[in-house]
C-alpha cells in the first residue's frame, strides 16, 4: 500500500528571488517529497513565482485563491475557508510573515486555519520589521518564540 504525502501549504512567497524564496526551496529540494509536499498559496493576480516551473516540476501547487479586501471585502473573507473545505489533503500551514500588515493577517490565517481542523500551523518572521517571532501551533497549544539568534524550543 502506497501512502500519500501530506501537503503543507506555503505563505508568503513573492513573485521576486529573496531569502524566504530561497530558504524554503532550498527545504523543498532536499526534502523527502514522497513524504510531505509543499503547495504554495498566492493572490489571485500575482504573477508567477520565481521557482514556479522548478515548483511544478517537483509536484507542488500553486493555489491561486487570496482575494485583497480592496477587490472585495467578502470574497477576501471567503475564500480562504472555502479553500481549506475544498482541499481536506492539506494537513498544515506554514505563513512566511515578513510584510508590514503581518501580525493581523497571521492572526486570521491562524485563526482560519483552527476552524478548518488544521492543527499544524507555524507564523513566523525572519526580519526585524516583525520583531522576528513565530508562533507554532500544534493542536490547541500555542507558543511564541522569539528568534533574535538564539536557539528556542517550543514545550
């Protein structure tokens, strides 16, 4: 019997090279694909990512699906509920929250995400801009850790 991998959705990359983009392409390349596979959640109008082709090519999706609030206030509140109903494959969120209206979208998407049943949900930042923390959520427990370089373990 084969086992399918769990899908992990991917947040926040651009459609530009910089270091999320490469940090976690560098994670999917050597990462056991037959295990666990990235999707990677975008604007419905942005353009191709940098590492679309290199992305398909190793099996993953591009989930086309955000609505901004300035194109519809509602369809920006539906969509991404609709999403996670119609793709139960995924089994966890990874939001890279480098960009200034982070904190209240991380909130949302974790929020979003726990109505949905998915229980592995990480928020984390890698610039100062958000003060570099990530919250991880397992289940119902939530920790934050700051990550100013030093090591920390969520208990």
């Amino acid at each position: 019997m084969t086992t399918q991998p769990i899908h992990i959705l991917q947040w926040g990359m651009t459609t530009g090279l910089g270091g999320i983009e490469t940090f976690i392409m560098n994670v999917y390349r050597h990462m056991d694909r037959t295990k666990v596979q990235f999707d990677f959640l975008q604007d419905y109008h942005d353009g191709p990512l940098h590492f679309e082709n290199e992305i398909q090519s190793m099996g993953g999706n591009i989930c086309r699906v955000l609505v901004p609030q300035r194109d519809s206030l509602i369809r920006s509140r539906t969509c991404l509920p609709r999403f996670f109903q119609q793709h139960p494959e995924i089994m966890g969120v990874h939001m890279h929250a480098n960009f200034p209206y982070a904190p209240k979208t991380s909130t949302d998407t974790l929020r979003i995400t726990s109505l949905a049943r998915i229980w592995r949900r990480i928020s984390c930042s890698r610039t100062s801009l958000t003060l570099g923390s990530a919250m991880v959520s397992t289940g119902r427990n939530s920790h934050i850790m700051q990550l100013h370089g030093k090591k920390h373990v969520a208990n």
